[in-house]
C-alpha cells in the first residue's frame, strides 16, 4: 500500500481486525486472570470460612446432618455473597481500567478516529502531535517540526528531530531519525507514523520482557486493615481455647467425646465471632465502587488507593487558564488613543494570524470582521517570538502597504514615536485595564510607499500607536461558590499562573482566594533557597509568572511543610509536579498524554467544580469506611460476648444463644449491609464543613472504637439478658429465648446503620436519604422480610428457632429501638454544642467587624 493511499484512507476495520487475530494486542505484558474456581478456593480458605467447614463436619460427626446441611447452605449463600461482590468489583476495575487506558490518533475507513492505545496494529497510520507518548514503533511517512525526547531508550537527554522516510539517508547507527519508539515522547511538532512492531516486539517491549515486575506494596490504609484482622484473629485463638476449655469442665456428666466435640463448638462459635473478615472485602469494595462513581462525575481514578487520599487534602494547587476560568478569550475593552476604534480594530485584525489557533487571536477576530480584513495580499510576517512578545504583518491593499502589529505593551511602545505624555496616558490606562485582570495587548501600525522600505526586522520599524485592546478569559460562573467551599472545608486553594502579578491578583479577589494580596513572582522563586519558599508559601495563594519548574518547588514545600497537596496540570513539563503531588490531576480534555499518565486523577471535564466534587466523595468514601469498620466492631461484639460469657455462666452447649449455625445466619444479614447499604451513604451535612483529617489518623481512631464499643456492650446487654432471663425461668424454653436474643440484634444492627449514617445529622435526616434510595430500601425490607420467614414457617425448626406471640415481637422491636436509638441524644448533644461554637464565633467575628 502507498504512503499516500495510506495517509488518506488509512486501514478498514476489517483489516485491523485481521491483523489484530494475527499479531495481538498492543501490550507489554498480558494480565493473568484468576479463574472462577481459583476465587472460590481463595475464599473458602479464609479463616472465617474454615471455621464453618470445620463446624460443619462435627456436626456430620454428631449425627446431626440436618445442622450440618444447613450450616452448608449458608457458607454457600455467603460464598456466593462474596463471589457476586468480587465479580462486581473486577468489572467495575476493568471497567476503570478501559476509560484509563492511553488513546492514540489513527487513519481508520479514511477518517481520523481515537481508539485504545493497545488497540494498534501494524500498518496503522497514527498521528502524532506534541505531548504524546508514542505507544509503538513505526516509520515516519510525514512530518512537521517533528523532536522527539528518547532518553527512555537511549538515556540521551537531548531531543532527536526527526525526518521522514522518503529523505532520510540509511546510516549504521542502530536508532535511525526516519523512525519513532515506543515509550518515547513527543516534545515538538507533528507527524503521521506507519506502524511496524506493537507489543513486545518493539524495541521498548524487549527491555521491558527482561524487568521483573516491581511488587505490590500494600497501602497505609491496607496494612492498617491487615492489622487489626490480625490482631482480632489472635484474640479470636486465645479465645477459643478458653471457651472450649471452660465448656469441657462444665459439663461433666456427658461422655468424653461429647464434650470434646461441644467444646470444640462453642469455641468456634466464638472464634467466628470475634474475626472480622469483613474488614478486607470493606476496603476493596468501597474504593473500587466510589471510583466507580466519581468516574461517572466525569472524575477518574487511576490510582485506587487516590480514593482514599482525596479526603485529607489540605491544599489544592490549580491552574488559572481553563481551569478557574473557561479558557475562551473574549475582548472585553478597546481603547483608542486618538478615539479611532474604528482603525485600531481594523489595524488588531490585520496583525492576527490568516489560519487562526490562538485564543486571543480567535477573540480579537470574532470581534471584528475577517472577511474585509484578509482581502488584500500578505506580503511579510514577523513572526512571534518570546523575546520580543510582539508580531506584524506587512498587507499590500488598494496600492498601500500597511505594516500592523500588536503584542506586550512594553515591546510595540518601544517601537513607537511616542511623547513623554503619550507613555505616560497609555500606560496608566495600561495598569488601570491590569488591576480589572484584564490582559493587555497593544497595537500599532505604519505605512511605507513600496516593498523596499519594508524593515527586515520588527524592531526597525517605528509605529504609530493605535490604542490598548483589553482581553479577559472570564472566570466559571460557580468559581466563587466553589472557592468559599473550599475555604470552609479548609483546603486552601492556590493559584498558579504564567499571567503577570497584577491580573493574577485580579483574578484571585474576583473569585474569593484567600491572602490574595500576596505573591510570589517566578523571579522571586529563583532567588528564593528551599528554606525560604517553605516560610514564605505559609502566607501566600498566589503564583505568578510561574513555569511548569517552578510547580515541583512549589508542591514540595507545601509537602514539607505538613500538607497533603492535589496539584492540577495539563503539560508535559508538569508530569514531575503531578507525580509528586499527594494526587496528581490531569486535565483530560486539554491534557497531554505524559500528565495524564503521571496523574492519579484525570478530569474528563477540565472543571474545577469536579474538583471539590472529588474531593466531597473522597470524604465521603472515607467516612463510609469508618462507618463500616465500626459497624462491623459493633455488631460483632454482642456474639463474642455472648459466646464467652455462657460457658461461665454455665450455660448448656445445646442452649447457648449462638451456636455456628446462627453466626453464619447472621453473617447473611452483616456482609449485604457492610457491602451495598453503608458503601451507598450519602455524604453528611456537614461534610465540606470539616477540616481535613489528619493522613496519620487510624481509620479506626479512638472515637469510632469507643462508640462502637459501648453501642456493642448495650445490644449486647439488653439482647443477652433477655434470653438470659427467659432461659434461667424455664430452661425448656432455650429455642424462644434464642429467637427473642437473636432478633433483637438482628433489627438492632438494622437500625445501627440508621442511626450512625451520620455523626452529627438526626434519624429522620437517614430516613429521608433512604426513601430517596431504593437499593437501600429493597435491603432493609429484605432484612425484615427474612427475619420474619425465619421465624414464623416451618423454617424454624431447622434453626432452632420458635414462633413469637404478639407481645413478645413487641418487646423484641421496643428492645431494639432502647438499645440503638440512645446514640440519637448524643448527637443532640453535639449538634446543640455546634451552634453554640458558630453562634460565639459568629458573635466574636461580630464585635471585630
């Protein structure tokens, strides 16, 4: 196939289906996945679920097959709980991963079209263009202004320019300029590639198959998760044999060999009790899922442990251009200096571009009109440079040659034959537009009578100054709420921007920034030692003249000085400071490839409302960890008390309040409601009205611990002494005070998830949010409804259970609602003590004013 056929046609899709069947997909390494078999044995061997087999074999022993088949049936049920959520996890991470996944320009059915990166195939057409990371190995059919950084292959850190096939003259060395590589980076212009090696077979591919995989290092939250499984699996070994011990003396009067066996059942039971193996399946699944959803909020995580992190950040680094403002240049003011708007917009239209692709450019024209400003002949340019910060055109119209520029106010009035006065009235008007944040853009023009007295430089001309052209990239129109937003949740927002001082200053008290008065210029950087920075940006939200370098500076000491830092960028050269920010945030729209890569959060809409919405959901998330974690410590502690306490009680093996089977009955009801119900809660009210948490804290700190630990002890207490009391009256009546027992904690932990929805927010608050839910509500009704098949069919008798009579549900309900709705006055309490801080501070800020 031609070069050029290619370029225009590129491959069908029936082609590169072909050629994908025959060479593979574009990947270094292929993931292996587990089989469904494999998931299953990796379950069962959790030591929750070896306790159940091993409970339910002595029951076989017994010559009890009916407990034993049931016991069997539930670890199916939970099994399949836990398989269903693995599954649901697995493609929600796939699912991420796909979105994730880096993206290339190719030729396809003769249109350009975006497709997965591992997607190509050899004899693609791809296109490249500054900021992309190539993702394979080809030859260049056509090029423009095409440097390509290769240090990742070569270790030269010079850039490569590169030529196109056709002209390049075959050498020996072993990387050819007519060629790009995979894994290298486009750090100027474009071009088309043919694609010859994908995979492993490009040169990126052979070095990598030699690097073994570096390992997975388990987050902080993780290990603290691992921590905690452990240490209660101890206590859990410690236990059982003491309860076996003890139940082994307390009954003496069975044969040897029951009593071994009854032992052995009353220590698992309790061993069961006290092992949270919900702990891991909570971390997995709850970060997974709420990367789920802010993917859907046009917010991806790359990074899952990011999910969590979101929560503690304390400051939050963003660009100004696209991401505080639209990123779409309007002009905003003209200003003549002899009252000829007329001419100075005429003479600004001139100076612009033919093919406009700069922004201010595309202002400068929508504002006047381009078909009578192109309509004579372009015979010279002056091209833009950053030394100068000005350009021209030099038109020849109806037999006048005008030469039109426009550029930085100091540059086109040094140029200019100007009076003291002149300067003086244009550049108040100057800084009168810069303090609005305004950008200032001058023009100015001359005439000359034929081509040979056209300068050959910018400089040699000597203008007429036309007037002043006042542009405004104008902020977001919810900027200012989602500023104050961020200032009462306490995460500081910085402003970093390439502007000059004054518009950046402008900017930042339009939209509500903090300390903006104070800034730190690129320049006062430069003179500034590490020290120093980290003293001076305690005070200051504002950067200004700022170049990607500078963002690594800045990121750092913000670290340095104790704080977790999202940082915002878009470029190349800010891959290092995303890297190295807490949470890198990459601008998808705009973004390059490179800053994605680097970033552990792309936005999909380069908003800044997406922003505090993240970080609003990483709250959240974390928040609904906790909550679990502490849900789970509480509805735990009545069965691990409730099986060591009955062996010292002397209670019999056969009339204890949990025997195996019922702890695995009440896991049915525990790991839906720690895995779809408490995953699901809605933010609290007063969610973006905290301070960051501290990224030390334990996810199980000291608050959460107590409160579920005395909420625990009162279920306990009130469930435990009325079985207790109905089984000392009559011990023949051991199944109904069981019943009575264990339903008690079953709606006890129902309503636990109400009531600790929220710290500060009342039960009617959770109400509300779970009529709006219906999955919330389908699992709450589920939870009655099985309770009361449990209790009221022939199914009782095979747990061991018994019917209750009107006035003993009664108790069983009013029991429940004394033994969890007592937390409801302690957030009285806390919200009564929260309005009196506000209305002091209030007051305070008051008496100031």
């Amino acid at each position: 196939m031609q070069n050029q056929e290619l370029l225009q046609q590129g491959l069908t899709s029936e082609q590169a289906k072909r050629l994908q069947e025959k060479f593979g997909k574009n990947e270094l390494t292929h993931e292996k996945k587990q089989s469904f078999i494999v998931k299953i044995f990796h379950i069962i061997f959790e030591p929750m679920f070896l306790l159940l087999i091993i409970a339910a074999i002595i029951y076989f022993i017994l010559g009890e097959p009916i407990d034993a088949a049931i016991m069997l049936v539930f670890v199916i049920g939970i099994i399949s709980i836990e398989i269903i959520q693995e599954l649901k996890t697995d493609k929600t991470l796939n699912a991420l991963k796909e979105l994730s996944a880096p993206h290339i320009k190719v030729i396809r059915n003769g249109k350009e079209v975006i497709i997965a990166s591992k997607d190509l195939v050899p004899e693609d057409i791809m296109i490249i263009t500054e900021g992309v990371k190539i993702p394979a190995d080809g030859e260049i059919i056509k090029c423009n202004d095409l440097c390509i950084d290769e240090s990742s292959l070569t270790g030269e850190s010079e850039g490569v320019w590169k030529v196109e096939t056709e002209n390049y003259e075959q050498t020996n060395d072993y990387w050819r300029k007519d060629y790009c590589y995979s894994g290298t980076l486009v750090i100027q212009g474009s071009a088309y590639i043919r694609v010859s090696k994908i995979g492993l077979e490009t040169e990126y591919g052979k070095i990598s198959a030699n690097v073994a995989e570096a390992p997975k290092n388990p987050t902080p939250l993780q290990k603290q998760i691992d921590i905690i499984v452990k240490i209660c699996a101890t206590f859990a070994g410690i236990l059982f044999f003491f309860v076996a011990l003890v139940t082994y003396f307390n009954i003496p009067d069975h044969e040897f060999k029951e009593r071994i066996i009854e032992s052995i059942l009353s220590g698992i039971a309790l061993a069961m009790a006290t092992i949270p193996e919900e702990f891991p399946v909570i971390l997995t699944v709850f970060l997974s899922m709420g990367a789920w959803r802010l993917a859907k909020k046009q917010s991806l995580i790359r990074n899952l442990p990011s999910v969590e992190t979101l929560g503690a950040v304390s400051v939050l680094c963003v660009d100004k251009t696209g991401t505080i403002t639209k990123n779409e240049m309007t002009v905003q003011e003209i200003w003549s200096i002899n009252e000829n708007e007329d001419n100075l917009i005429k003479i600004m239209g001139m100076a612009c571009e033919t093919e406009v692709y700069d922004p201010m450019e595309k202002a400068m024209l929508k504002y006047c009109e381009k078909t009578e400003l192109f309509n004579g002949d372009l015979i010279k340019e002056y091209p833009f440079t950053n030394e100068l910060k000005m350009m021209g055109h030099v038109w020849e119209k109806q037999e006048e040659i005008i030469i039109a520029s426009k550029g930085a106010p100091e540059g086109i009035l040094s140029i200019c034959n100007l009076e003291e006065q002149e300067k003086v009235l244009i550049e108040n008007k100057r800084d009168e537009m810069s303090n609005q944040g305004i950008r200032v853009i001058a023009v100015g023009m001359t005439k000359v009578n034929n081509k040979s007295e056209i300068p050959e430089k910018l400089t040699d001309c000597k203008l007429t100054f036309c007037g002043l052209v006042g542009l405004i990239d104008p902020p977001r129109e919810k900027i200012k709420e989602d500023i104050r937003t961020c200032n009462e949740a306490g995460v500081r927002v910085v402003m970093i921007t390439g502007d000059n001082g004054i518009t950046a200053r402008a900017i930042a008290k339009k939209i509500g920034i903090k300390d903006c008065n104070n800034i730190i210029t690129g320049e006062e950087l430069n003179n500034m030692n590490d020290e120093e920075l980290k003293e001076c940006i305690k005070n200051v939200n504002v950067f200004s003249r700022v170049i990607p370098e500078h963002k690594m500076r800045i990121v750092k000491a913000f670290k340095e000085n104790g704080e977790i830092v999202a940082m915002t960028g878009d470029g190349v050269n800010d891959a290092p400071a995303l890297k190295y920010a807490d949470i890198g945030i990459a601008m998808g729209k705009r973004g390059s490839e490179v800053s994605r890569e680097a970033a552990d959060l792309i936005l999909l809409d380069d908003n800044f409302s997406i922003i505090v919405d993240t970080i609003k959901d990483g709250r959240r998330i974390y928040d609904n960890i906790r909550k679990a974690i502490g849900y789970v410590l509480a509805v735990h502690i009545p069965i691990a008390f409730a099986s060591l306490l009955a062996p010292l009680l002397n209670i019999s093996p056969n009339s204890l309040l949990f025997l195996p089977l019922h702890v695995v009955l009440l896991e049915l009801f525990i790991d839906p409601t720690c895995s779809i119900v408490l995953e699901r809660q809605p933010s609290e009210s007063d969610i973006m009205s905290r301070t960051p948490r501290d990224p030390k804290e334990n996810i199980l700190n000291k608050e959460t611990f107590i409160k579920s630990i005395i909420q625990g002890l009162v279920i306990f207490s009130i469930s435990f002494s009325i079985y207790f009391l109905i089984l000392n009256q009559n011990p023949d009546k051991d199944t109904l005070a069981r019943t009575m027992g264990i339903s008690i904690i079953v709606l006890s932990n129902l309503f636990l998830v109400h009531v600790n929805s929220s710290e500060i927010d009342s039960i009617i608050y959770s109400t509300k949010q779970l009529i709006k839910d219906k999955v919330m509500l389908v699992t709450s009704f589920m939870t009655i409804l099985i309770m009361v098949l449990l209790i009221y069919t022939p199914i009782n008798n095979f747990i061991k259970f018994t019917e209750l009579s009107l006035n003993q549900l009664a108790i069983v309900i009013i029991s429940s609602v004394i033994g969890v709705f007592w937390y409801e006055f302690v957030k009285l309490f806390k919200r009564i003590r929260i309005s009196k801080i506000k209305v002091n501070m209030n007051m305070h800020e008051g008496k100031e004013g």
